[in-house]
C-alpha cells in the first residue's frame, strides 16, 4: 500500500495508506479469509488458534507488501507455507506446552521441597564421591548393603562404615536434614 501524506486542519501533515490499495487489501481480506482460514487451520494441525495466528502473520506480512503483490491469494499461501515450515523447524527449540483447558487452580506452594532438595544436593556435593556413591546407592536406589559393595568393589563393612560416617557428615553438613523426609523421597 503506497503512503500517501495529507495535510490536516491543523496545518500538520500525516502520512496515510493509499485508500484504493488500502480498500483492496480489506476486500480481499474479507472475500478470502474463509478458505485461508482453512488451509491454516490444515497447516496448523487441526489447532484453530494457531491457525488464527498463522493467518494473521500472512495476512500482516501481505499487507506491507500489498503494492508490489500480483496474485494475493498465492502470496498469502506461499507464506502461510513458509511460515508453518519454519514453525516446525523452531518447535524443537520452543519447548512450549499448549493445553486447552486450563487448571482450575493454582498449584500448592513447593518451596519448602525445593528448599530440602537444595539443601540436600548442596550436602551431597560437599561429601566425597566414595561416600556419595555409597549413600545414593544405599538410600535412592535402595540397593541392599552386598549389592553396593560388589558395584564399588569393596567389603560389606566398608559400605557399613561408609554409610554411618557419610549420614554423620551430611547431618554435621545440614542439621535441618534430620527433621525432614528421607532423602530418597527428596531427591525424586
């Protein structure tokens, strides 16, 4: 659409869009937005509101380029295809959940978990791998004494000594831990 400026009463000018291309978008918008509507909703999978918003940007992106336009309705296919490709292509990146019915509520508030998971991976990376490995093995994994010493190659009582001076060093590292959960239940 080619802008046109006009003097106003006031003594300023304005610039406007041409009002014969301007009434030519906005016929060509109404006479064809059905069967664009169509092919979106087709493009978009069956979701009429990313449908909708397909057919906007074409139709925006057809406006700004009205002028030098010569067949609209293959203008505006061409980039509702474009723009549904590149849609496809970015979706990995977006990760975006859509779901039609939204929660009645809100959900409950989780900081006192998150503050125990924290609280909890922070004392466990304080700790030696050794003594990690013993007290995840033993308590997140739920692996009998006979089992984590095969994985880690070393004696049942190893495991024992480890898991008793491991669970010492965490409660030295986080004496809140021993008022809470187990910590296989917080770090799930």
């Amino acid at each position: 659409m080619a802008a046109q400026k006009r003097l106003r009463g006031d003594g300023t000018s304005e610039v406007t869009k041409d009002s014969t291309a301007e009434r030519q978008f906005r016929e060509f918008v109404v006479t064809r937005s059905p069967a664009l509507m169509r092919l979106a909703y087709l493009l978009a999978g069956g979701d009429q509101h990313a449908a909708e918003d397909l057919l906007q940007i074409a139709l925006a992106k057809t406006a700004a380029r009205w002028a030098g336009v010569g067949n609209p309705e293959m203008y505006v296919r061409r980039v509702m295809y474009r723009q549904q490709v590149n849609s496809w292509r970015l979706r990995w990146r977006r990760r975006e959940t859509q779901v039609a019915v939204l929660p009645d509520e809100a959900r409950g508030d989780d900081t006192p978990a998150l503050d125990l998971k924290v609280t909890v991976r922070g004392a466990l990376a304080r700790i030696t791998p050794r003594q990690r490995a013993v007290l995840v093995l033993r308590f997140f994994e739920d692996l009998p004494e006979a089992e984590v010493a095969r994985m880690l190659g070393c004696s049942v009582g190893t495991v024992r000594s480890t898991t008793h001076r491991s669970l010492a060093r965490l409660r030295e590292l986080a004496p809140e831990l021993d008022e809470q959960r187990p910590a296989r239940e917080v770090l799930q």
